[in-house]
C-alpha cells in the first residue's frame, strides 16, 4: 500500500513553494498531540521553517491510511500499527517520540459499568471490549492483562470506537468493557456509570513508548531537512509541555472538547523527547509474543537513518 503511493507522498502540500514548508499532520485527539499544538501556538514551527498543520482522527489505523494515501506528511499513532506495518515490509519511519506511559504515573484505564459482574481477568472471558483501532495498543495490552492475570485473550471480541464514543458505549452496556488514556480516563472516572477495573498498558511493559511520529520512508527520505525540523522542534516543545501543564491545558482541552477542569484532574503525558528503541523493543516483543506479527524484530529498523 505504502510502496504503491510513494510517488504521491513524495512531494509534501506546498512543495515548490517558499518557505516555510507546509506540513499536514494529524493525530487521535488525546494528550500525546499536546507538544505540536504548543509547537503551532507558539511559533515553534515556523522558526524552524514549517508551517504545520494540525487534523484530528479517530485511529491510528486510520491515520496510517491517510499517511499511506498522501492526505498528511506525518502522523501521530499509537506505536502497534507502525509495527505491524514496518513487519508486512511497508516502508514506514518514526520521526520523533510522542508519549511515553509509564506504570508509576498510569495515563492509561480499563473500564466497566459500575454494576458490571466483572471483577477478574477470568470475569472478561469472551466479552465484548472497545479498543481506538484493532491491533493498537489497548488490543495488545488488554490481551497482555489477560493472560498476566488469569484471563484467556483470545476469548475478547475486540470492537473499534473513536475516541468520544468509548465512555458513552460501556455507560450503556454496548460493550463490556473498554480501555483508553487521558483525556478520556477522566472523563470515565467522573462517570458514575463506570468503574476502573485495571491499568492493562502496564502488562506490556513499566516504561515504553506508547504513541510515535511517522511518514512514508520515501517520503522521509527525500525531505530529510523537514524531518529534521519538524523533529528539532517538536523535542523543544515537549521539554515546554513537560514542565508547563497549566499553561498547555487549555490546548489540549480545545483540539479534544474537553473542558479545562476536567483537563486539570488527569495524569499528565510524559511527553518524549528522543526515539530510544529500549523503549520501543518491549511493544515488539509483546505483539510477537501475542503473534500479533510473525515474530520481534530489532526496534532500530524502524528508526530513519
């Protein structure tokens, strides 16, 4: 698919033109994205001669789609679908680090209705779950949490809802359960409909990147001094965010509509700064152990070089 559309990704929106270079973005509406929004608000961007582009979707999935098919430069995705890719031998790189989860500071839940009979991984043997995108990384740690706790993961019958639906569809009993990060997790929380039952991302592994930045490997290749740029300042805004969550909040309260007070409660994203493999090699490990790809492969070759 990605080879097929190299010829379209090899030129950027607003190639030809004079700088600064446009750049079409897009990513799930949830805090990993907050650095761009900062890096647009504040200028960022453009002093590193780019004029970024920010969109919402709904999936990971879905935006390596629109990254395959020529609608964005660079996406954000949860790290699972970049790996499933890159393991069918489509030509795909990371290009900067988003979020990173961490078990000591959990951005991440598993919920159920309040009056749900599901206590135990046991209890979730052959129920309905709501994942962002199947084979993301709520599929791969919710089957993690399964088997870690006594449950069997191939049991799950796994369902794709966006972002805004996952609280509203375990509320009603559509599904039975659901995983998802912050904002959401505390918009859950505030839900006296659901009740957390787990942090399943932490069954994957303590510390490990959870969301990246991508585009095309033809594409990287041949606009190396945009990646560049994007990547330089992408790093110097998630320093920014780190250590400025008050200030950000109200950007990522507007791109997710979620409001501010809600925004100020949750767990913050540890926002990454460089692309170390150590803590992409422990999501490769787990979806070759889950055959989820055929088997693990050396977390640098996905790395631009």
């Amino acid at each position: 698919m990605l080879g097929a559309t190299a010829a379209a990704l090899a030129l950027p929106r607003g190639a030809g033109a004079q700088t600064p270079t446009t750049l079409a973005v897009a990513g799930v509406p949830e805090d990993s994205i907050t650095p761009v929004l900062y890096g647009v608000q504040s200028g960022l961007f453009k002093r590193n001669g780019l004029d970024v582009q920010v969109s919402p979707e709904r999936s990971g999935p879905a935006i390596t789609a629109g990254v395959a098919g020529g609608a964005y430069q660079i996406g954000k995705s949860s790290i699972t679908p970049l790996i499933q890719v890159h393991a069918k031998g489509l030509p795909i790189v990371l290009v900067a680090a988003a979020g990173l989860y961490s078990s000591t500071a959990p951005i991440d839940g598993m919920f159920v209705r309040i009056d749900s009979p599901v206590k135990t991984a046991a209890d979730l043997n052959g129920k309905t779950f709501g994942v962002y995108g199947i084979g993301d990384i709520y599929t791969i740690s919710a089957r993690a949490w399964m088997e870690k706790n006594g449950g069997d993961p191939n049991s799950l019958k796994f369902v794709e809802l966006p972002i805004s639906a996952m609280v509203e569809a375990i509320a009603t009993g559509r599904i039975d359960a659901g995983s998802m990060n912050e904002p959401a997790v505390q918009v859950a929380l505030l839900n006296p409909k659901l009740r957390l039952l787990a942090h399943p991302l932490a069954a994957v592994a303590p510390r490990f990147l959870y969301t990246a930045w991508f585009a095309s490997t033809a594409w990287a290749t041949t606009h190396r001094p945009a990646v560049d740029a994007f990547a330089r300042a992408l790093r110097e805004a998630a320093i920014y965010v780190n250590a400025h969550h008050a200030e950000t909040a109200p950007l990522i309260s507007a791109f997710t509509s979620v409001d501010i007070a809600t925004i100020n409660k949750m767990e913050r994203v540890d926002q990454g700064t460089s692309l170390d493999p150590k803590l992409i090699q422990p999501v490769i490990d787990e979806m070759a152990k889950s055959k989820t790809i055929p088997t693990a492969f050396d977390a640098r070759d996905l790395l631009l070089h």
